[in-house]
C-alpha cells in the first residue's frame, strides 16, 4: 500500500468516527478481506473508537490492530450492559485475532443434569446445552465429588445408563437393578417411586448446585414436621434422615457469614511476563462459599486491568448462571451492570472474601506456573530474564550476565576473577582468571578499572559478543569506576548493575542506573535468589584463584629457582637426599649419579654460587 493510498484509508475511516452517536454501543473492525479482527465495547461510541485515531498513541500493539483496519461498523444498544453483552456474543461468533482471549480451561469437569424424563445427574468434560442443564466448571475436584455424593444420598437420582420414556415405563418394559435393591435408588422405571416425587428430587437437587442449601433445608424440615403432625412416621424419618445429611455437608462448607447472602467476588492478578491475567470468580450464597473457579486471559493489545475484568464479569457471571446482585470487586469501575452494583469493600468479611479470592487468583498463577517449567525447565530462566529485563527497563533480554569480583590479602597475591552467565546458567567454559599487574597495595576500585579495561579491550578487539549486563560486586562505588572504564573510556553501551549488602555483609539491595537507584525487589523472589547465587559464585572463583596462587608461594622451593631443573628432577632429588639441605651438601659426583653430569653440574654450580654470595652479604 502506497503513503497515498493510507492517507486515504485513515481519512476514510476517521469520516465514519465523525459521524458514529455519542451512545453506548459495541464497535466491529474489518480488515482487507472483510473479516472481523476486532470487537469492542463503549459507553460513548464515538469517543472511544476515534482514541484509536489520535497521533499521540504510542502502543505498538495498537498501532498494528489501526494499520490493519479497512472498515468500521458499529451497533447501538440502549444501557452499558447491553454493550457488554453484545460485545461478549459478537466474540464468542466471531473469535476476531485481536480480542482478549480467554485461555478456557475445557479439562476441568462440570455436573450435568440431563434433559431425559427421568434426568440423571453426574460429571462430565462434555458441554453441549441440548442435552441438559450444566453446573460449573470445579477447578476443585474433591469439591465436585462431594457435591455429587451428597446429592446420592439425599436426593437419590437414577445411576443407570438406559434410556427411560414414559411409555416404557407404562408398558413394564424395565427392571429393577442393583442400586434400588441396595437403596440408591427409588425405583422410578416400575413406578417405586412417583414421576412426581423423582421431579422434585431432582428440582431440589438443582437448588443445591446453585448454592441454596438453606432454603433446601428449610424446607425438608417444615416437611418433616408436617409429616410427623399427620403422624406418617416412616415418610418422616426419611425426610429428617435427608435432612441431616444436608445439614452436615452444610456444615463442612466455609461459612463466611450468615449475614452475606448471594455475592459475586471477582479479583485479577496480572503476569507481567507473559501477558496474561488470572481472574479469580467466588460465589458467595447465603453464607458459604460454593463456587471457586479461576480463568487464564491472553491480553492481544495493552488492555488495562478494568477492560479485562469487566469483559470477563459478565461471561463469568452467565456461565454460572449467577443472579447476585451485588459484586464485590478489588476497584472503582467506571462500568455498569443491570441489576446489580459494584462495591469495592474496605473492611469486614466482605473485604476477607475479596482477600480470599486474590490469594486464589496468586495461587493458581503460581501452580500454572510451576506446571510450565516442570515440563519445559528452560521456561524458567526465560522468566527469569524477563523479569530482570521489566524489572532494569533494559532494551533486551539480558542473556549474557557477566559479574566481577576482587580478592586479596593487604594487596598481596592480588587477584580477580569474571563469570559469565549465559541465559541464567552459568557457562564456565567463558570464565576468566586476571592476575593484578598495575596496581600496588589493597586498592579494590583501581583494581576493578584493570580488569574491567583488559577485559573489555580485548573482547573489542577480538569482536567477540558483549554482554548484555554488568553485575558488579558491589554498591554505587564499583558501580561507578566500572562506568568510567566502560562507558566513558571504551565508549560502550553495556548497562551496568550492582549488588550492596547491608551491616551483616548481607546482599539485600539491587541498584541500576546512573546516579544508582535502588530497584525494588522482594529478597524472597526467585529472580533475587538467582541473582546472590551469581554474586556468592563470583565470589567463590575469586577466593579459590586467590587461594590456589598462595598455595603456589607457600610451597615454592629454592630448587625451583634453578634455571634446567624441572619438577621431575627436584622430584628425583628430594627422593634420593631427602631434603634441601642435603642437596647443598652433596658432592657433584653424587648429583651425578641422580640426574646425569650435565644437570648435576647445574645444580652444584648454582648452590656453590649461593654460598660464595652468602659470605660476601656477611662479609659487608
């Protein structure tokens, strides 16, 4: 497409905006081949739609859904729970690539009850409405058995598979089975039990789903004293036998409070790293809680944390057929929903049910989590990078970490060491040992210039691959005579972090920048443990090159310092005189026999040189 031709396309379509109704409304956007990629919501249609249109958006996401767009339509509803529900059914038909998308998750299980004559009730991963009424999905499966199993005992609807019709059963076409002999089962295919009677088993069994116990339980009670009053004993005690099984399982539930009767509670936790959220959903009635169910949303453009939560709400609310008519969410929305309110609670129980649902919501983002690196490890030190990379602002991945450390002793043996991660791991073969050749005396800042320099000037000059982060061992001091070498002197781009540590030599602070900020991370994250384990791994290459070079001066002997005297003839002769002293003292002839003529000449001559020096020191 020529400059022209998308001159034309955008004054085009900012003519349809000018002309769209200040009204609430939902709002289509087509593409080249008349498609829909994108369905939208707005309480004032032709505000929200010409926002896409203005020169100051800066999002990449939407400048690519605008460079796409070769149509707008739009429809006009008459409330924002209209829009709301346009929209949710215009997405659901049409699946455009740049909505939200709702990660469902289809393996967790439902309850059914079927649509037959006699309906059964059971568990099932399968969802298609023509074939009955569905409860759910439990993301708790323990939950869903002892629903169902409560709902066995008490109101005992059929187990078997046949498919039973009134005229089946009025021509004596059925068994009894198993279950009605071992009282499962009333018996409703030989007429045991009333159509009637099995109608409203299954109608109270329904209540329970949806949550209304009490109502269910006041009403087998006021059942049960009718029966008793009319003195049919035996009804009676089978009504108050369901009764009790009832009341228990009541009693298991969590009881929030009495006073809450039927609330939603709707919470988000983003993921900052794959650009996701978690919307966690609980239902609250008359008192317990009796759903739970948290959903996975894929973010397609930079939708804010309103725009997803009350895109999901109303989904949410009609897939578990929720009526309530108070919602309590975690903030202000500038929304509204027919027939129920929004409130933001600040404290009492409502406010804990808000708190239960988001540690829910935390908890769930944290076992898909680790579900995702348990299948794929490597996931995890992508992560892990991203993190760091959000958390620095850097430009990109930081995939080449390299972290440097000093050791020495009253600036003896002064030495340094640098490691390399690479993608989170370290790459040991990429590990480099530096001997201090400048600096004179403990001088750890001069000492950092040295190697920073030597190591940065070769790798220049060889073209090998700059990191993509600095770490130093250190707070804003190291920080800063890194700099100085780096991007003052060899004029390279490469950012530059530190670690500090606290009274205890502790690390507990991460800083970046230039003057050094200290970013915010929580010491108990994984990204902060991963970053000490580069610091504490520096450290330990370090003290061990340090330690290996002290070692070398502790055990060094004067028999090293014969120039054509190799290890293994000091080792022949420690073997044969057993000592240095011994050595001096020997004759030529019997360091001949050891090592040969030539070489016993070597070291006779050298010992006979360092007596006659000895005497002139003593002579002076």
């Amino acid at each position: 497409m020529t400059q022209k031709e998308k001159e034309e396309r955008l004054a085009r379509l900012k003519n349809i905006v000018l002309n769209m109704p200040e009204k609430p409304g939902s709002y289509q956007f087509y593409d080249a081949g008349h498609k829909i990629i994108y369905v939208g919501k707005a309480k004032n249609l032709k505000r929200r739609v010409s926002s896409y249109f203005h020169k100051e958006v800066d999002r990449f996401k939407t400048k690519m859904l605008v460079s796409k767009i070769e149509d707008i339509t739009y429809t006009v509803v008459n409330t924002e729970e209209d829009a709301l529900l346009l929209e949710n059914s215009l997405i659901k038909k049409y699946n455009p690539r740049y909505n939200v998308l709702l990660k469902d998750g289809k393996t967790y299980p439902s309850i059914i009850v079927t649509n037959e004559y006699l309906p059964r009730i059971s568990k099932t991963r399968k969802i298609n409405k023509r074939y009955g009424t569905y409860y759910g999905p439990y993301s708790h499966i323990a939950t869903m058995y002892n629903l169902l199993d409560i709902i066995s005992k008490v109101f005992k609807p059929r187990r078997c598979q046949m498919p039973i019709t009134k005229e089946g059963i009025e021509n004596g076409k059925y068994k009894p089975c198993l279950e009605y002999h071992i009282h499962n089962c009333g018996a409703p295919c030989i007429n045991k039990q009333s159509y009637e009677d099995y109608q409203e088993n299954i109608k109270q069994a329904k209540e329970v789903l949806k949550g209304n116990t009490r109502e269910i339980e006041e009403y087998l009670y006021k059942l049960m004293m009718k029966l008793s009053s009319e003195m049919r004993f035996e009804e009676a005690e089978l009504i108050k036998q369901r009764y009790i099984l009832l009341e228990n399982y009541v009693a298991k539930s969590e009881v929030v409070s009495h006073t809450i009767n039927d609330v939603d509670v709707f919470s988000i936790t983003d993921d900052e790293i794959k650009n996701n959220a978690f919307i966690n959903y609980i239902h609250v009635k008359n008192g317990t809680i009796n759903q739970s169910f948290t959903f996975e949303y894929k973010r397609k453009l930079e939708e804010t944390d309103e725009d997803l939560l009350i895109t999901a709400i109303p989904e949410i609310r009609e897939r578990f057929q929720s009526k309530a008519k108070e919602i309590i969410v975690p903030f202000e929305m500038d929304w509204k929903i027919k027939d129920a309110e929004f409130f933001v609670p600040q404290r009492g129980d409502k406010r804990h049910l808000l708190e239960l649902s988001e540690m829910n919501g935390k908890q769930y983002k944290f076992d898909r989590l680790k579900q995702t690196e348990k299948l794929n490890p490597e996931q995890k030190h992508t992560r892990l990078m991203k993190e760091l990379q959000i958390k620095l602002g850097l430009e990109k991945l930081p995939y080449q970490i390299e972290c440097f450390d000093n050791s020495n002793i009253s600036g003896t043996d002064a030495v340094a060491g640098c490691i390399v991660y690479k993608g989170m791991k370290p790459s040991r073969k990429d590990y480099r040992k530096y001997n201090i050749k400048t600096v004179v005396g403990p001088d750890d800042y001069a000492s950092m210039q040295e190697v920073v320099r030597r190591r940065y000037s070769r790798m220049v000059e060889e073209k090998s691959p700059l990191p993509d982060l600095i770490i130093t061992d250190g707070g804003k001091g190291q920080m800063d005579v890194v700099r100085e070498v780096v991007t003052d002197e060899l004029h390279l781009d490469i950012p530059i972090a530190g670690l500090a540590k606290d009274d205890r030599h502790r690390t507990n602070e991460l800083l970046f920048g230039n003057p050094p900020q200290v970013i915010g991370l929580d010491v108990k994250s994984e990204l902060f443990h991963k970053l000490t384990e580069i610091q504490d791994e520096v450290h330990r290459y370090a003290i061990t090159f340090h330690r290996d070079k002290r070692s070398k001066h502790a055990l060094h002997s004067i028999l090293d310092d014969i120039e054509g005297i190799g290890p293994k003839s000091k080792d022949a002769l420690l073997k044969s005189f057993k000592s240095v002293k011994h050595i001096q003292m020997a004759k030529e002839e019997d360091l001949a026999e050891v090592l040969g003529k030539s070489k016993a000449k070597l070291v006779f001559n050298f010992f006979k040189k360092t007596k006659e020096e000895g005497k002139k020191e003593q002579g002076k």
